[in-house]
C-alpha cells in the first residue's frame, strides 16, 4: 500500500466510524426530549425510565463522538497539510462555530445528566433540547465544510493563490442546504431505524415489552417521516449535483455517453474500457427528468469530461444504487407504518411488522456509508472540486500506511468498546430502566 493509498484508507475509516456515531450523536438527544416530554406530560413512568436510559446512550456517543471527531481534525492537519494550508482559512469558520455548538452541547448535557431532581422539571426538559438543537447545528457546520470541498466558494483563485477570501460566502457555498437537509434527513431515518429496530426485537423476545414498545412508537415515528422526506431531498441533490458537478452525476449514474433524454440506469455493472454498463435496467428519458426536470434536457456524460479529472465509476455507481435501493425500501416500511397508524392498528400488535423493522436495523447507516461514497469518490481526482487535486494534497512524510494500520486497531477497539457498552445498557433495563412505578418515582 503506497502513503497516498493509505493516507486516503485511513481518512475513509475515519470518516466512515465518525459519521456514526455523529449520526447517533445527533438524534438521540430528539428522541429522548420526546420521552421526557411525555413523561412530564403524562405522568407515565415508563416514559421516565425510558428517559433516563436513553440519556446514558446519549452520553456514550456523546465521548465517542468527541474521540472521533478530534482525531479528525488532527488527520486533517497530518495527512492533508497541502489541503489545510490553503483550505484552512477559507473554510475555517463552519469549524470554529462547529467548537462553539459542541461546547454547548457539552455543557447542556452535564447540565441534563446531573439535573434529575435539581432543576425545575421543565428547565432539565429543556436542557435536553438544547443538547439536540446544539448537536444537529454541529452536524450541519460541519457538512457545510465538506460542501465547500464540492462547491468551493468564498475566494478568488488567481495564479495559484487564494485571494480575497470571504468566509461567510465559503460557508454558505452552493452545496450546503442540499448537503445538510439530505445529511440531517439521513440520520434521522438511519438512527430512527436501528433504534425502532433494537426495541423491536426485545418486543419480539418478551422483554419489558411496555418500555420497549413506548421507545418503539418514538423511534419508528421519527424514521418513518425522515425516510419519506428523503427522496424529496435526494431530487434536490440530484438536481444540485447535475449542476455543479456533472462528472459525479455522470460517475454515480454510470452515464458514460451525453445525449438527450438521457436513461436512467437501474443496477449493472459499468465496464469502464468498454463505455457501457452490463445487466442493467434502462428508463428512457428518466435520468434527463431527474437532473433537469425536463424529459428531453441534454444530460452530460464522461465523454464530455477529460480523462485526467474523470472519477472512478465502479465503486459510486453501486454506492449510489445500494442507497437508493435501501432509502426506498426504507420509505415503503414507512408507508407500511402509516397505514397501520392510521387504518390498520391491529398491524402495530403483529410479529411481522416487528420483523421488518428488525431487518431495517442496519439499512439507515449502510446507506449513509453508501451516500459519503458517492460524495468522496466522486469528486475524484479533486480534494477542493475543481481547483486542488487529492494527490496534490497529501502529506509527503513516509510510513502512512502503518498509521493506518494503528488507527484501524483503534477504531475498532473504540467500537467494540461502544458496543460491550451499549449491550450493557440493553441486558440493564429490567434492573434499572424498568422498574416498578413506586420505585422508578423514587
């Protein structure tokens, strides 16, 4: 493995543990101001142990995020020091307000851990929306960077130099509201499944079944209206994407020819030499209406592209068809949820409702794993689209692939550690979660 090779490996698992336990960083702390509020609203004590012991997830993934997210921005620093030397002050405020709403989000959290009878029921309420509120705007700063990397903006490029920089300009770039609406939809339907998922499964096994089926409702509920909202922000993108970069649209939809009323492309596998996608599914004209609204619109293709800036178009273009295929099996559990919502109660009651939503528990994070693919490798050969090249970038110090090699041991450790933690937590609620009502009121 050469050190560009592994410079980009060791970003990629970063990246790729980070953006879970973000995700989950982010949501949680909704999905535990909803039970509270319930519990304040109602009185249900169930609720309250719900509360309590969604609230020690939330803390978990708070440390682990932390962890990640810090070795982040070291490896930005160590492996793309090119990149950061220039990037650095363009892009740097979403960065600096990312710090500020972390320490927010630290500060509430304490402030919501240490609270339980020492503030005013509504005040400790409040202090746990406001570790979601914090969290979620960390989240959307930080995609507002990486649309900067798409869509840079904020700066004037003149003879190699970065002049007239304009942070406000670079931070809302053209990219940021499509990336952060479909980024923000994305982990609320992959957190909202995994967790709808985990409850599920103790429903189906006779375990507490109250408390898990009142943190089943909570969970479906919030994954169901992110997964139906997904593919109306998915065409926002997609048209956003056709716009500033046709070579990843051309590279994610493996259109390797332009012409008008452009096919869209369903499964197959591109042969790259031959210019042509094999076993594949062709709708004619769909893929000009989804980049341009119009069935007749020229859509660009590789040809139009020069093989030195082309990205690779294997492995976006089955990344792109693993998440749309999971988004919508995702959104026709969805529908299958309101339904039974809404006309068909007795389907709330069935095992095989609860099965389905137990064979969703993985899907949500997969597709977002699936979707950054697409993001990052295709806007290959470009680390800032269009203006610095990936290789151009990286760190010239050798011996990178034994970094990589150390940090996959460390993340994996971290990971196995989060998951001894939080199968703790599950085996725990009959003993501390689930407890009788004149001893969880105590």
């Amino acid at each position: 493995m050469d050190d560009f090779i592994a410079a980009r490996s060791q970003m990629a698992l970063s990246l790729g543990f980070h953006i879970i336990f973000s995700c989950i960083g982010m949501v949680m702390p909704f999905f535990m101001a909803v039970s509270h509020f319930q519990w304040l609203r109602s009185g249900d004590v169930n609720y309250k142990n719900l509360t309590k012991a969604w609230s020690k997830g939330v803390a978990i993934f708070f440390a682990t995020g932390a962890v990640s997210g810090t070795v982040l921005s070291f490896e930005l620093g160590l492996l793309w020091p090119k990149f950061m030397e220039h990037a650095g002050p363009i892009f740097g405020m979403p960065f600096s307000l990312e710090g500020t709403a972390f320490f927010i989000e630290a500060i509430a959290l304490g402030f919501y851990l240490y609270g339980w009878g020492r503030f005013h029921p509504w005040f400790h309420w409040f202090t746990g929306v406001v570790v979601g509120i914090s969290g979620l705007a960390s989240g959307i700063l930080v995609v507002a960077a990486n649309a900067w990397m798409n869509s840079p903006a904020g700066f004037d490029f003149v003879n190699g130099q970065y002049l007239n920089i304009d942070p406000m300009r670079a931070m809302f770039n053209d990219a940021w509201l499509s990336q952060a609406i479909h980024m923000s939809l994305a982990a609320f339907a992959a957190t909202g499944f995994a967790v709808a998922g985990v409850h599920a499964l103790m429903i189906l096994k006779r375990r507490n079944v109250q408390f898990h089926t009142r943190a089943f409702r909570i969970a479906a509920l919030f994954a169901a209206v992110a997964a139906v909202l997904q593919p109306l922000s998915g065409d926002f993108s997609a048209k956003d994407v056709a716009r500033r970069q046709p070579a990843k649209l051309a590279a994610m939809e493996a259109h390797f020819h332009t012409e008008k009323r452009a096919s869209l492309v369903l499964g197959g596998l591109p042969d790259e030499q031959g210019k042509k996608v094999n076993y594949a599914i062709k709708i004619p004209g769909m893929l000009s209406f989804l980049a341009h609204g119009n069935f007749e619109q020229e859509v660009t293709g590789l040809d139009k592209i020069p093989v030195a800036d082309q990205p690779p178009v294997l492995v976006p273009h089955l990344a792109f068809q693993l998440m749309v295929g999971l988004g919508m099996g995702m959104v026709a559990l969805s529908g299958i949820y309101f339904l039974a919502i809404w006309r068909k109660k007795q389907w709330l009651r069935s095992n095989w409702l609860l099965k389905l939503f137990v064979a969703a528990t993985p899907a949500g994070f997969i597709a977002v794993e699936a979707g950054w693919t697409v993001t990052e490798v295709g806007r290959q050969p470009w680390i800032i689209n269009g203006v610095m090249r990936t290789a151009d970038a990286v760190t010239p110090m050798p011996g990178i692939a034994y970094s990589f090699y150390l940090f996959s041991a460390v993340y994996v450790s971290l990971s196995l550690v989060v998951i001894f933690l939080l199968y703790r937590q599950i085996k725990m609620v009959p003993e501390l979660y689930d407890r009788p009502a004149q001893l969880a009121a105590a």
